[in-house]
C-alpha cells in the first residue's frame, strides 16, 4: 500500500490497514515480511519472523506455567527486543502484559505488583537490586528476562491459535492518582488500532506509519506513549529502534547510523538532542516526521526543532486512560510564529471533546474548563477501581483533570491541570505522593507540593515545607529521607521553609496561590 501523500489526495478514503488485534499483526508480518527487521536494539536484530516465533515459545510457556485468560505479566526492566516479545506472548495467549517503570523504587513495585496480581514477573538483571527488596510472594512466578530464551526453549515455536478480539485486555499500566497511589489503566487491543483506523478511513496522514519506516521510539514502554507508538509501527510492518534508557548522544547516533525516519519524544528529549555537544542539522537529514508529547513543548523549542530538524512535526495529545493520543495538531499547523502554535490540536475522526463548567454544563467556544474526550480508544476500567472508574469515565467521556478550551475551529487550548499534577519530562508526579513522604520525617509537620517553570524538564517539582517543633529540616536532609522511597523524577527540586500552609476558611489547602508565585507572568499554568 502507498502511503505517499503524493499519491493520493488529502482525504481520499484509503483501504483500512489490515491487521485488527496484535495476534493478527505478528501472523500478518511474519508471514508476508518473515526477514524484515521488526525491533533494533544495541545493535541485536529481531526480525518479524523471529518475533512470531519467539512470542509463540513464551506463549506455550506461559499455558504450561499454568497461567490462563486474564492473568497478569509484570515486565519490570529496560527497553530491549524481549519486551516486545512478551507483549506478543500476552498477546497469544490473553494474559495482560503490566509493564513497570523500572525508576520506580521497591515499595512503589511492590504496590503494582500487588495490586495487580502478578502471577509471573519478567525480570531484567539491571533491576535486580529492586527486586531483592521487594516483599517475597510464593506463587508469583519470576523469571530473569536474560533466561526467558532457556525457559520457553522447551516449547513448540508454532502458532498458540488464540483469537483476541479487539475488547479484549492487552495491556494494564500504572498511572499515579491523587491519592498517592498508582492505578492500573486497562488497556484492549483496540486502543492500539482506533485511532490508526480512524485517520486511515478519513484519508489524513496527521499521522502515519509505513512499512519501509525505521522509528525511533524515544519514550519507554511502560508509558503508554512508547507502548503506543510502537505497536503502530509494528502493525505497519516498520523497524522499531529502542534504547534501554534515552540519552541525546545514543538517540543522534541511531538517528543518523541507521536512517531513522520517524521520531516519537517528549519535549526534554528534543532540547537534550538539540543542546548535545556537535548536534547538528546533518544529524537529522534522514528524518520524515517527528512526533512529540507527554508534556506542552515552549514555542522557542518548537520553532528550532522545525528549523534544525527540517522535517514534519505533529504534536499529540492524551491521556494513559484514552489510550494514549485524542488530540493532534497536525503538520500543516506547525508554522512559526502561527496562531495554533500554543495548541494541543484537533481530535481526530470518531473523536470528540467538550468542555465542562463545575456544574457539568457544557461550555462554549472560549470558555475554560474540564477537557472531556469521547474516544473509542479509551480505557476499559481502573483496574479493581469501580468507583474511581466510574468518575473518571462517564458516559463513554473521559474527564482528564485538565483545564482547557476549544476554538471556534476546535482546536483544543489545555491552560492548567485540574488535578494539580506536575509534569517532569513527561512523566505525572502527583503532589499527595510526595506531600505523604516528605510529612513522614520526624521534623516535618506538613508539606505541599508544587510544579513551577523549569527550562530543562518543563516543570520541577517544588515543596513548601512546614517544620515541625525542634530544629527545621535541611534541604539535604529532606532529600536524604525522600531518596529511597521515591523515584528520581518525584524528588523535589527546591525545598522551601514556610510558616503555615495557606487554606480557605474551611480548611482546604489554596494549592493555586503556592503556584501562582510561579506561574503569574506565564501565558498558561503548564510548561
């Protein structure tokens, strides 16, 4: 299928792509494309050939492991080959696969592990010390992810014959909450392939993905961004390139050494590639489309990230509970200085946004309030959160926390985050998580925590310390206490000493007038 767009006019229907779940797209590509590189890492190739049979061996493995429908596949390590491996195994056999952000420490693994279920923890050597203090579980399963080969060798590489459907279960990932607790997000399979479908039925190409494609996944796995973007490539029949973690100096030597020619990042992974030492344009000439988000990008960033890289650029906008992008402010909208710049975009075909007042009543073109988007993407539930899935998704309407309006054309403007979280280069810290640890040093009374500008990450998260009787608490020592039961992106940046948390008359904390500080000369509330 061509998929240039000067072979076809914009908007001219196109054939819908074929495969309907992952166990059709590891069938589809390994038999039509058996040597076609599917993932690239540290220089090992896995091609699609490989992946199909590799997945089917862990899938039998899995059946033999007792492990049945709906039972849960922790993945806690770096990004490599083998954890696409595991999704298609989950994928053959309907087991869900709970991808783990491998930064997080032991007792935040713990949680997600517990509350999940776990039944069999695919375990990297490099988080081996994280699992040494994880709490024993009898009947969890571990298996070293360097050992998976050795552990489903045994088993036949022949096809499982499961038959997903598209409703059902792929993939369940962690989300923190305002309650300082993390939420597992189910994800179907049809969160994967909506949003595909629905730009190819309308004949856009805000976004694409073509089989001779080499893309960059720059966003871990257990995002629901890099999950994402890689299961669209993979449906295409392109090379996905993975690092075990980001650094600017890999991303530009894999960008230029295997002509790399789609892109997916968060805003800090472009200003690190840009301010990299000898980064230059001739790094990116290879470059077709470069799609970004996680956080707001500055309009300075974006305008020399179109002039350096010199290639198409998209910006996409969701949430892990609508299956990752709703919203895309597509190419032609990216001109400097331009109107739309500062926009998340438009929804896409079969996708709707309203705006919400306090009251639920919706707003017109202008207005600020609750973004809410209608997507057949969205999740199924929280998992094992009837309540909180029940406030979150509501008629089919995801309510997203952040605040927002839509113009006259309906592209989208977000302004702040309703429910207080602070962005570190794309990754959520919710203030309760951190307030909770911080109060729990024995001279800390109570804490609030804040987002303010950072240059580098976006946002930095900021905390208002109050000290409790005897001798305040150094920066040094609240960092020393906060290290080892939070991960590295949660940590506060600044550690400020006030006298007494401001609240209303009835006692809630005015969070916004802490902010405000921050944020009152800026053109909106995030960064």
């Amino acid at each position: 299928m061509d998929t240039s767009r000067a072979s076809r006019p914009r908007g001219a229907p196109r054939h819908r792509p074929e495969p309907r779940t992952l166990v059709h797209t590891a069938r589809l590509h390994a038999a039509r494309r058996p040597e076609a590189a599917a993932v690239v890492c540290e220089g090992r190739t896995l091609t699609y050939a490989e992946l199909h049979r590799r997945s089917n061996r862990i899938a039998h493995a899995l059946r033999a492991a007792g492990l049945v429908e709906g039972d849960r596949v922790a993945f806690l390590g770096k990004e490599s080959e083998h954890y696409y491996e595991a999704l298609f195994a989950c994928a053959k056999t309907g087991t869900v696969l709970v991808p783990v952000n491998w930064r997080l420490t032991a007792p935040e693994v713990g949680h997600i592990l517990q509350d999940s279920g776990t039944r069999l923890l695919l375990l990297d050597d490099a988080c081996a010390t994280t699992a040494e203090a994880l709490p024993t579980e009898p009947s969890r399963i571990v298996v070293p992810v360097g050992s998976v080969a050795a552990w489903s060798a045994g088993h036949d590489d022949t096809d499982t014959g499961f038959e997903a459907d598209a409703d059902m279960p792929l993939a369940q990932l962690y989300t923190s909450g305002t309650t300082g607790l993390p939420k597992g997000v189910v994800l179907a399979h049809r969160s994967f392939f909506a949003i595909r479908d629905a730009l190819a039925e309308a004949g856009l190409d805000w976004l694409d993905w073509r089989a001779d494609d080499i893309s960059l996944v720059g966003i871990p796995g257990f995002h629901v961004g890099g999950l994402w973007w890689a299961a669209q490539n993979l449906d295409a029949g392109a090379t996905v390139v993975v690092m075990p973690a980001f650094t600017a100096r890999q991303a530009l030597d894999l960008i230029r050494g295997l002509g790399v020619t789609t892109a997916c990042v968060v805003p800090a992974m472009l200003r690190m590639m840009l301010t990299e030492p000898g980064a230059s344009a001739r790094d990116f000439t290879t470059l077709r489309k470069t799609v970004y988000g996680g956080s707001p990008i500055s309009e300075a960033l974006l305008e020399e990230s179109l002039a350096v890289l010199d290639c198409e650029f998209a910006q996409i906008y969701g949430l892990t509970e609508t299956g990752n992008t709703a919203v895309c402010l597509p190419p032609a909208a990216h001109v400097p200085g331009g109107p739309l710049m500062q926009s998340a975009g438009r929804p896409y075909p079969g996708v709707r946004v309203k705006i919400l007042d306090e009251r639920g009543r919706e707003l017109p073109p202008g207005e600020v309030g609750e973004v809410c988007l209608h997507t057949p993407a969205r999740m199924v539930a929280y998992w094992g959160l009837p309540d909180q899935t029940g406030e979150t998704l509501v008629d089919g309407w995801i309510h997203t926390g952040d605040a927002g309006y839509q113009d006259a054309d309906g592209y989208l403007f977000i302004r702040d985050r309703i429910k207080d979280a602070v962005l570190v280069a794309g990754e959520n810290v919710y203030p309760a998580e951190v307030e909770n640890a911080l109060e729990s040093h024995p001279r800390v009374a109570e804490a609030v925590v804040v987002g303010a500008p950072d240059e580098r990450w976006g946002e930095c998260v900021h905390a208002f310390v109050v000290p409790g009787p005897g001798r305040p608490p150094t920066a040094g020592e609240l960092h020393t206490h906060l290290v080892p039961r939070l991960a590295a992106f949660k940590l506060p940046a600044r550690y400020e000493l006030i006298d007494a948390v401001p609240r209303n008359p009835s006692g809630k904390i005015l969070r916004r007038e802490l902010r405000d500080r921050f944020w009152a000369d800026a053109a909106r509330n995030v960064n």
